[in-house]
C-alpha cells in the first residue's frame, strides 16, 4: 500500500492538537486564523496583467471561546488533568504509601 502524500484534519482535530501541544486542561478555545492581504498585478505576459489580491496565512492558533461552535473545542474534555496514584496518609509526607 502507498504512504499517503496528503493527511488532512478537522477545524476541531486542529484545535484539538494545539491544545495538548500547549499543556491547556480547561476552558473552551476556538481556532484562530490570521490572514495577510498583498494586491499586485498578475498575468500570463504583461499585455494580459490583472489586479489581483493574494491573502496570504499569517499565524494559525487557539482563542478563548464563550461557547462551542464548530471550531471550538473543551479543553478538559480532549487534555483532561492527569490523575496519579492516590496516596494513603495525610499531605505529602515521604512515609505517605502509593496504592
């Protein structure tokens, strides 16, 4: 079987990624897209030129969210906060044993 020369993702699988790759574990955080806008005149020879726009993509990252929508994700939901073992005694004393 041939290696894939394309892997695509959902706006929430990004979302998702960024996330985790961020240690975040709560909140709802949305995708956040910046765009650049440069104009020039573009053609096949310069009797053909036309005003042409290019938009550019600056920056790719996260934004706090009110709410969830399509391009938004929980935090606590996709990187929840580890648990590690619960320990038997009071605080965090050396004699505290793991279970």
């Amino acid at each position: 079987m041939p290696e894939p020369t394309q892997i695509s993702f959902s706006h929430k699988e990004v979302v998702a990624a960024l996330i985790k790759e961020q240690g975040i574990r709560e909140g709802i955080w949305s995708l956040y897209v910046k765009f650049g806008i440069r104009a020039m005149n573009i053609g096949g020879s310069d009797d053909d030129l036309q005003p042409s726009a290019i938009v550019p993509v600056l920056t790719i990252g996260l934004q706090r969210a009110d709410k969830m929508n399509n391009l938004s994700v929980d935090a606590s939901t996709v990187n929840p906060a580890p648990t590690g073992p619960k320990q038997i005694g009071a605080g965090k004393s050396k004699g505290a044993k793991k279970r």
